[in-house]
C-alpha cells in the first residue's frame, strides 16, 4: 500500500491551510477525509502535518516537498513540550496562539477561492483583513460550531455553504490587528491608517515578527488586561472569537498613548489586595505578567515592551508603596529590582 498514490494531483496555493489542503486533497480523490491522507501517510490520524512527514505526504499526493513544506499550519518542532509551528510563512511558538481545532471562516473569501486561508488559524486573528468582516466559526443554520475535520471546506457538516453566509462588519480593534498580521502574507494590504494607534506605533507593530506580534499582543491584552480575571494555567487556554477580540481591544488600548497607559493600568493593579500565597509580593501581583515577561518577551524585538514594563514597576515600588504592602516586602521588591 506504501508505493500507491493518489490519481488526482491539487495545486497548493501558497500558505494554504495544510490540513484545509488536504481536504481538497480527499475531496478531488473521493476519500474520505485529510484524516485519512495523513493517516495513509504516517499510520497516525491525529490530523496534525508533521515536517518529517512532508515527503511521504508530498509523494502520495503527487505534489513537490516544496509546494508541500510552504503550507501553514506544520508542526515544525518539538522539544520537551515547546512546540514550533509555521503559519503564513513564519514560525509560531505558542499553542494559544493557534486555533486548528476551533475553525473560523471568512464566507466571502470562500466565495472568491475555495481554500483554507493560513491565517485563519491564529487565535488573534479574528476578523478578515480584506473583507474588513468577522469571521465565523458557527454555522448559522445548525448553530453548531464549524468542524475543524469537516470532509469539505466549503460545506458544514449538515450541508450549509459556508460561502453564502453574510458575516457582520468588523470592530476597528480586530480589523487594526488582522490587518498588521495579513500586510506580511498578502501583499495587497496596505498599511494601514487608524485612529486607534498613531503612525509611529503602528510601523513599530509592522515590523515584528508575526510570534512577536501575537505576544505582544497577549502579553498587553490577556496577561496585563486579564490580570485577576484567571487563574494559574491561562496561558493554555485557547480563546474563543469574543475573547480573543477582548484581549486585542485591552492590548491596543495600551498600546495608545504608549506607555503612559501601561504605567497608569500598572499603578492601579499594584492597589489590589495581594493574593495569600506564600509567594513573593511581585508574584502575589503581578504573577502571569511576570512569568509571561520572564518566559516569553527575551527577544530583541520585544525589548521596548520589557523595558517599559520593567520602569513602570521599579517606579511603583520606588515611589509610590501601597499602603497594604508591608515593610519587609519593599525592602525584598527593592533588592529585586536593583533599587538597594
Ligand atoms: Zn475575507
Ligand atoms: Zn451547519
């Protein structure tokens, strides 16, 4: 069975949806679904294109490995649970970043070419840069969420043209994110004027990678924006559509003005009640955001955001000590942040 091939080769287009690819793949050849492909391939269903099984999928399909390896949403890499994958081109180190099993159409692009976008598949991006509409991830007539491993990628699985559905226009947040994330794959958007950001900050977002953009954007709208709202494990958590657009509309309101905003939402949280663990006082606050900076934000490109960050924090215990904060606490903040 190894040595078969598929009769009906498919063209790729350049940062398809890998498993979207191989739909069309099964739907052209009558099997059953990318499953299967993937399947056939590697004796494994789980419905996830590994890189070192580009070639056997390429072979099977009749394609090159290198229409093959273009194709976003591979699993890259993986090492002691990190894991690396590639969308639209570059490289995404982030589960909550990505959305594979949780499907988001824009209806129009479908209309115009029927074929699973790469970047449909970012948590953050949650409205189409070209149509300026949301996208959508539950079929109007089942109201059931769109399946990720639905046989077509036209079709809900009880049968709806996902095409024909009329989306509602996109908020101005999301469309200022999804278009900084498609200006980089789809060289017809063009940067990009909003009143929400000035001209200097939305070139400075421009020119991040796309893994730097989204924690970026993570970082300011669901660690800080959030901070409270969750518990420890947050990180993991794969955000729903109005979530996720929560989180762009937190992150982008301090991005505004930037960074009195950040300073000013970072004095008001350190007036919180600390939490009663046994931790350490920037912790007992500031945890997520902590752990996030320390984990996450060490790239140079990112270093504009630390930097004010971290100034913020020093000045908050430098300058202005909550009441609730006792004596022994400060003096342990100062010697952690350099102070003493
Ligand atoms: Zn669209
Ligand atoms: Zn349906």
């Amino acid at each position: 069975m190894h040595d078969q091939r598929l009769l009906q080769r498919v063209d790729p287009y350049e940062h398809e949806d890998a498993f979207g690819f191989l739909s069309r793949v099964a739907t052209a050849n009558h099997l059953k679904d990318a499953c299967q492909i993937i399947g056939h391939c590697t004796g494994n269903s789980v419905g996830t294109m590994k890189y070192k099984d580009i070639s056997k999928i390429a072979y099977f399909c009749l394609n090159t490995t290198s229409e093959i390896s273009q194709l976003s949403g591979i699993e890259l890499a993986r090492s002691e649970g990190n894991r690396i994958w590639q969308v639209s081109g570059e490289q995404i180190s982030k589960a909550a970043f990505l959305c594979f099993r949780n499907s988001r159409v824009c209806p129009q692009c479908l209309a115009d070419e029927t074929y699973i976008r790469g970047c449909w598949s970012l948590t953050l991006y949650t409205v189409c840069a070209i149509h300026k509409t949301k996208m959508i991830d539950e079929c109007p007539a089942c109201l059931k969420k769109i399946k990720w491993d639905r046989p077509s990628v036209l079709h809900c699985l009880c049968g709806t043209d996902l095409s024909l559905v009329s989306p509602e226009k996109a908020g101005p947040h999301e469309l200022l994110l999804s278009q900084l994330i498609a200006q980089r794959g789809l060289a017809h958007i063009k940067p990009i004027h909003s009143a929400l950001l000035d001209y200097k900050h939305i070139e400075q977002l421009s020119k991040l990678s796309l893994d730097g953009l989204c924690k970026t954007i993570w970082f300011l709208g669901h660690c800080i924006g959030n901070l409270g709202k969750y518990g420890s494990g947050h990180g993991s958590k794969i955000l729903s559509l109005y979530e996720a657009n929560t989180v762009i509309s937190q992150a982008l309101d301090l991005l505004q003005a930037w960074p009195n905003r950040l300073g000013a939402r970072l004095d008001e949280l350190s007036l919180r009640q600390p939490s009663n663990s046994t931790d350490s006082l920037i912790n007992k606050l500031f945890g997520p955001a902590q752990y996030y900076l320390h984990e996450s934000l060490q790239s140079q490109e990112l270093h504009f955001i630390r930097t004010a960050y971290e100034q913020f924090i020093a000045r908050i215990w430098k300058g202005c000590y909550p009441e609730h904060i006792p004596r022994e606490d400060k003096v342990q903040l100062e010697f952690a942040w350099g102070l003493i």
